[in-house]
C-alpha cells in the first residue's frame, strides 16, 4: 500500500497554481493539521481491519502539496510519527517529500535525511529568470541551482519539476535538463502549462495582457524533451515522467498500477478497497470535519467492475508498457487510423502511446471512455 499527505502550505502563490494551497499560515494552524492528519490518520485506521491489523506492508509515503518544506522539522517527525510510524514498512519502504529549492536549506534538508526521506522531488520549473517570474515563483536561478547541489548531496535520489510553457527557448531548455542532469538529478516530471480558472495566469489570459503558447510549439519543445533525455540516458516512462532505469518514483508508479493508498489532509485523494474518496478541498472545511470526529470525505466513487476495467485501461495506457490490445474495446475503435496518425504503435501485441500519443491523452481517453461498457 502507500500513504499520500497533502500539506497545504506555501511561502507564496505560484501564478498558475490551482492546488489546495494557502500563504496564510500561522504557527497554530501548522499545529492543528499535523493534528488533523494524526486523527484523520487514526480514523480510517479503527474503521479497516486490514489496517488495524498490519496486514498490509506500507511501501511508499508521498508528503505533497503544497510545501512540505514550509512544515518545521518537529512538525514532519511528529507527522511521520503517527502515520508510518505505525504502520509495517516494506523492506524497501520510499519515503518521498516535495520542496521548494528556496526553503530546502542545509539544516532542514539533513533533518528530511534524519527522518528517511530517501527521494526528495524539487519545483524548479526552470532556470530562465524571465519564465520564473512569469510563473510567480519565489526563487531565482541561482537559488535553484544551489538547491538541486544540496539536494543531490544528501538524498539517496532526487526528482526535480519543469514547466513546458511561454518564454522557453528549446536550447534554453534542454541545456537546462542536462545541467540539472550533471548535477545528479536521475528523475524529471516535465510538466506543460495549463491554465486554470482563478489563477493569476488565467486572468492575464483573459485580460489579453499575456498569452500562452501555440499548440504547436508546445508539441515541438514535448517531443523535444523526449528526444534529448533520452539521449542522457533518461527515459520517458509515464505521460511527465522520465528517469534513469531504476530511480523510477514507485509511490507515482504504484497509482498506474492501481495498488491501494491512503491519502491525508485537504484535497487528498485515495483508493482503497473498491471506492475512491477525495477530501474537502478547503483547508477550514477539511480541519472542521477532522476536528468534529468525522472522516473528511466530499465525495465518495464506488467504482463498479466496468469503472474499474476502464481505469485499469487509462492507467496503463499512460505509460511506456502501454496495454494489452484485447484490452480495447471491439467497436468503434480503429487501431490502424491511430498508427497511421503517429498516435501510438503496436509492439509485442500491446498498444503503446508514442509521444505526440501522450499529447493528445486526453482525447484518447475520452473516446475510450465513451467506447467502454
């Protein structure tokens, strides 16, 4: 199983940012989530035989947000505590936490260490001081660098985030994913620019102060990316992520898979039995329900066997391993017209999605989804 916490804490708001995210934090709010995640935590505990029993191994715990690394030291040990302290760990037990580079200093970065975080993710987003301050990210290019060294020097592995949008140069770009690659990153997710409603990026949009990139520079920086990581040795295995065969992220790799977790905090999301749950979003409403006794769930998915075939199709056709082509459904489905499109190929049997594939994801699904009793 894994366990996802969402810490909900920022030191400022990215422009493009639409998580349950907050920059008002006060001390005694920090102390009351650590509190809520310990008896949100014990609550879903007491009401699972098979967690109050240990029957399950816990593989992977995934601090996101969020900031984790806004969350004081003290606050993560006692967090960590009470969740996978008191749960049996695998043998290989993956203890990741996302940062920023600007928060992740020296101190901190070596308490993380002391306390098993093994894989470290960083929200670089880039190098290029003009994208970042179009992004509204609190660090500078020289801070980032800085922090990817640090974090190269103390965690076991080491993820770091980039940003596909306006302002990127191509050579600017992949220059930046080899040196960031030197300096002993073994894991990129690569994300592209989307622009959400009540974000800072979408009223610039709307204002037409500011505009995002065409589709088709998009596609051309995507599948440059690709080409060039894979040329470092890091391969494309999911949709946004690429790493160095072996320093895979398996908390990220395990939801493709459809194992089972547990996730804690505003906004969380999990999968456990047959139902997906998915948390109050808001930070008030979520602690309000926690502190009243009550599990926090805004909605609740019972997924029958259909929901459940067809997101077992989705998952994996995200990845590199594709899906089985019986898998597929038997009508209205033209295998051939996708390969001669240069949407995906067909290798050993199995459908795999190539990279101008994954781009068109979206649509992919939702014509799978429209196609699948």
């Amino acid at each position: 199983m894994g366990l996802y916490i969402h810490v909900p804490f920022c030191g400022s708001i990215c422009s493009y940012c639409h998580f349950s995210r907050t920059a008002d934090h006060s001390p005694e709010n920090r102390r009351r989530f650590v509190d809520g995640v310990l008896a949100e935590f014990e609550m879903r505990r007491a009401g699972c035989g098979v967690l109050s029993a240990g029957k399950r191994r816990l593989a992977t715990c995934y601090l996101g947000g969020g900031t984790p690394s806004e969350l004081e030291a003290d606050l993560v040990a006692r967090l960590l505590e009470g969740t996978v302290g008191r749960l049996p760990l695998a043998a290989d037990f993956e203890l990741t936490a996302e940062a920023n580079p600007e928060s992740l200093d020296e101190e901190l970065a070596r308490r993380w260490r002391e306390l098993g975080v093994t894989r470290v993710s960083l929200g670089v987003q880039s190098l290029d001081a003009g994208v970042l301050d179009l992004l509204g990210r609190a660090c500078d290019p020289a801070t980032a660098r800085e922090g990817l060294a640090r974090a190269c020097r103390i965690f076991p592995r080491v993820s770091a985030d980039w940003i596909i949008g306006p302002g990127l140069r191509k050579e600017n770009l992949l220059a930046e994913l080899t040196e960031a690659a030197e300096l002993g990153v073994e894991h990129f997710s690569v994300y592209i620019l989307e622009l959400h409603q009540g974000t800072r990026l979408a009223a610039l949009a709307e204002q037409g102060t500011w505009q995002p990139a065409p589709d088709t520079e998009i596609e051309r920086l995507y599948l440059a990316v690709i080409e060039h990581l894979d040329g470092l040795g890091i391969i494309q295995y999911e949709v946004a992520n690429f790493s160095r065969p072996g320093a895979e992220s398996r908390h990220n790799r395990n939801y493709w898979l459809g194992r089972p977790w547990l996730g804690l905090g505003p906004s969380a999301h999990g999968f456990w039995g047959r139902r997906r749950y998915a948390n109050f979003d808001d930070f008030g409403d979520w602690l309000d329900e926690v502190e009243s006794g009550r599990l926090p769930e805004a909605s609740v998915d019972p997924l029958d066997l259909s929901a459940r075939r067809l997101e077992r199709l989705i998952l994996s056709l995200r990845t590199r391993g594709g899906v089985p082509l019986e898998w597929l459904p038997g009508r209205g489905w033209d295998t051939e017209q996708g390969r001669r499109e240069g949407l995906w190929e067909i290798i050993d049997g199995r459908l795999v999605l190539t990279g101008r594939g994954f781009l068109r994801i979206d649509t992919i699904e939702e014509r799978l989804a429209g196609l699948t009793p």
